[in-house]
C-alpha cells in the first residue's frame, strides 16, 4: 500500500468482473459493485482504503494456509520470473501472486520460501490458489452483506 496519500493506488481490476452480471462483490478483483462503478471518481485516500480492505482480507486467508519462512527468496523468485507484485503490499500477497501466476508449474513451495501448513499439503496448488479465491470472494461478501447490505442488515433473528 503507498507510504504516501498522493502516490497513485493502482487499479485492483483483474479484468475478470461479475458485478456487469449483477453480483454486488466482483469475483475477479473483490471490490463490491459501486466500488467498481466509482473508481475513477475516488480520491487516492478512498482507493487506499479499499485497497488496504482487500490486501488485509487477502492476506489474512494466505496466512491461514501457508507461512513466507524466507522473504528475500520469495522476492527474489518473482523478480527472476517477472511476476509482477506489489513491494509494498508485504509476503502474504506476494506468495498469492506467485500462486496466482505460477501454481501449476511450482513442485516445491519450499524452493521459493514458503511452506504449506499441514491440512494443505496433500492439496494441488492449483486447487490451493482456488481454494484462496474462494475464501476471499466470501470474506468480501461477507464484509459487504454486514456493512453495505441493508435488506440484509434489516433481518431479525429471533
């Protein structure tokens, strides 16, 4: 995330949207829709927060499934196959880039300074990356329903 309010916040756009099919949480980039819509017109500090929104979900999941034991081995891995990823953003949301572009041709997440926690193990990391995009999609929406959802902030449970 920028250091500073007036550094430009890059858009989280994936090019892979839903909210033009009516869902309220895009399932590319995890905005929710009027986040989507409104992009352009936001100040840096509103892009900030949205995308500090989404590297904290993101990187609280990865951390539940895999522990960054080397740093500078990670770095250095997506520097030398130039796999872009934001410095800035810390190892948790590098490690899912890595994933992201390269899932299917790693055989040892030890090579590149990660390693998977237990119940993961026996899990491609095809299925791990999409086991990721799934848990970030329904802790977006999730966040959505309970703060933006009024229908469905309205519900009384009894």
């Amino acid at each position: 995330m920028p250091t500073n309010l007036l550094e430009t916040v890059k858009t989280p756009c994936i090019g892979v949207c839903s909210t033009g099919i009516g869902d309220t949480v895009c399932r590319g980039c995890k905005r929710f829709a009027h986040e989507v819509i409104h992009w352009n017109s936001y100040s840096q500090q509103q892009k900030q927060l949205i995308d500090s929104r989404l590297a904290k979900f993101l990187s609280q999941i990865v951390a539940s499934k895999l522990t960054v034991t080397d740093e500078e081995k990670l770095r250095w891995h997506l520097e030398a196959q130039q796999i872009p990823y934001a410095s800035a953003k810390g190892p948790y949301i590098w490690a899912y880039e890595l994933l992201r572009a390269g899932a299917s041709q790693i055989e040892r997440v030890e090579d590149y300074g990660l390693s998977l926690d237990a119940q993961y193990r026996e899990q491609s990391l095809v299925e791990l990356r999409q086991t990721i995009d799934h848990e970030f999609f329904i802790l977006s929406q999730a966040h959505y329903e309970r703060y933006f959802d009024v229908a469905a902030s309205q519900i009384v449970t009894v």
